[in-house]
C-alpha cells in the first residue's frame, strides 16, 4: 500500500480515476469499513486503485484543541489497519491552521478533483470540508456530477440497535467495556508503546511486568485486564493492570503486562497490547499478601477467559 503525504503528492501517482473513501478514520471501525468496501468494489469494476484519504492530525485538534476527542488509533496503527482491509493507497493530507482556512470550493477544485482526479467518490452522511466546515455531502454531490464523477454516501453502520461511531468507541473503552468497543470496532481494541522500567514491585512479587509507555490517547479504565501482547513476532497471553497501585500510594497511571509463560528481558521492546476483557476494578490491598493471592486470582480468570476467544485476526496488531 503507498502513502502519500496530501494531496498534492497524488499528482502523477497513476491515481487518477481512483475511487476514494473521505474522512477521518478514527479507530477504522465497521462503520468506515463500509466506506472502504464501497470503494474497493466501485475501484474493481473501474479497474482502478482504491484509495483512502484522510487528515492528520485530527481536525479537532487544530480548530478546538480543548474540544478535541482522544485519538483512538495513532497515525500508524491507523495505517496498519487500512493496509490490511486492502486498500491500494492512502492520502494523509496534514491538517494545521493554513489547510482549515481552505475554502471548500478550494478544496474540491485544487485537492480532491485537481490533485486526485477521482472516478468515484465515498463519504459518510456526516462529512464536512473546507473553512468552518462549510463543506456538506450536498456540495460534494455536486461537485462530483460537475466533474463527472461517481458518488457515494454510506449511511451509519448499526451493531444490534447501536449506531458505530468513533465518539461510542472511546464511551465504551473509557468505561471499561472493551468487549463491546471490540463489536463496534470489529476487532479488540489494542495499544502500542514500548516496555520500559518500572520500580520492579511486580517482580518482587512473584509477577514480573512489563511497564507500557502508551503511544495512543486512548486507554481502558483502570482495572484488571485479560490481553494479548504482541512483539517479536509472536503473540502472548497475559494480564494486565491499569491504574495508579492504591496498595503504595497512589502514583501515575501506568499499565503493566504480566506475560504467561514467558521469562526475558523487555526494556525497549515495541509491543501492541490487545484488551480482550475486563475482569475486575482497581482495588486497595491491606497487605502484600493480600495482593500477591489476587494477582493469582487475576492470572487464572484472565487465562479461562483467553481461553474462550478467537486467534488474532488479519486486524490484531502485526507481531
């Protein structure tokens, strides 16, 4: 798959007569694979390159910063998941002050139809463009019938009575419902970061951890995790802990990964962590002991649950 950076980098790529999916692809749920299977269909029968453009960073970032929503997939996860639904290429347009003060007209005559030259178009209901998202579906219809191209909008995705959103995702994995971020998502959430030091309690333990300095925005409520872990690789089951380690005082958030059956050093590693169930709250210990009992507790519950799930995916992280 190639990655342009804008549109601009589109010009002489053989792109031209493409079918392009619009947006911003947070979290590429089912929802935005619809867009992309509509342009994957549309670009087999033009025999053309399907294409996914998108904006980085987010747009609400630059025109509400306080506003914005947390990121659910960092740029490269991002890319790592259209890679593997098949698309041909991916614009990411960078998205800063100069580009929102586009006017849409702008956007459509110089980027869209002057830059990419698409066959066929596929947004959402919802997409908007240009200054002050002045842009509408309705414009873009328009446009696409000016310029003599096809277009498509793909209306909302629902999940047994629930409209698959971007803004649901980050409810539910904000709350802790990993399992039903995972149907909207149609794939476990998961993190990227890299293993670095902690202050070594796990070890002491018994329950040697690896200490996730996260990449994304987005985290699971503090609490006990079964997960995945993905490095070198290969693919482990694990446990991990999200929170502040009431039983010492409490601390920064961290999230600690304890590995089944696996024994070596991870300082530095890259790892992408998927969390497939919640198996309890944070809680303060009154002793050591105490912990130490329920962390075995923890390792059994999050192995019975790990054992009922299916193999990673075409979508889990690359190992």
């Amino acid at each position: 798959m190639r990655v342009l950076s804008g549109f601009d980098a589109a010009r002489g790529q053989q792109l031209a007569g493409c079918a392009v999916a619009l947006g911003n692809f947070d979290g590429v749920h089912l929802g935005h694979r619809a867009l992309f299977r509509e342009a994957m269909e549309r670009a087999r029968g033009l025999r053309r390159p399907a294409v996914a453009a998108t904006f980085e960073p987010h747009p609400g970032k630059v025109l509400a910063a306080e506003l914005a929503p947390k990121v659910i997939t960092p740029l490269p996860r991002k890319l790592e998941l259209l890679e593997a639904l098949g698309l041909d290429a991916v614009i990411v347009q960078r998205f800063d002050e100069s580009y929102a003060d586009l006017p849409a007209p702008e956007f459509l005559e110089r980027d869209l139809f002057g830059a990419l030259a698409p066959s066929w178009v596929v947004v959402g209901p919802d997409f908007t463009f240009g200054r002050g998202r002045g842009g509408t579906v309705g414009d873009l219809l328009a446009a696409a019938a000016l310029y003599k191209a096809g277009f498509t909008k793909v209306e909302p995705v629902t999940c047994d009575g629930v409209v698959v959103s971007s803004t649901k995702i980050r409810e539910f994995i904000a709350e802790g419902r990993v399992g039903a971020a995972a149907r909207l998502l149609g794939r476990p959430f998961d993190v990227q970061g890299r293993v670095v030091h902690g202050e070594g309690r796990g070890r002491r333990l018994g329950f040697p951890t690896a200490n996730l300095e996260c990449e994304g925005e987005v985290r699971p409520r503090n609490g006990v995790y079964a997960v995945r872990a993905f490095f070198g690789g290969a693919v482990y089951a694990g446990a991990a802990n999200i929170g502040r380690k009431p039983t010492f005082g409490k601390g920064e958030v961290t999230i600690e990964i304890f590995l089944f059956d696996f024994d070596g050093d991870l300082y530095g590693t890259p790892m992408s962590v998927e969390f497939l169930k919640r198996l309890r709250g944070e809680q303060r210990f009154s002793s050591v002991e105490e912990l130490s009992r329920q962390i075995s507790e923890d390792c059994e519950a999050a192995r019975a649950a790990l054992a009922r799930v299916e193999p990673p995916g075409r979508l889990s992280p690359r190992a």
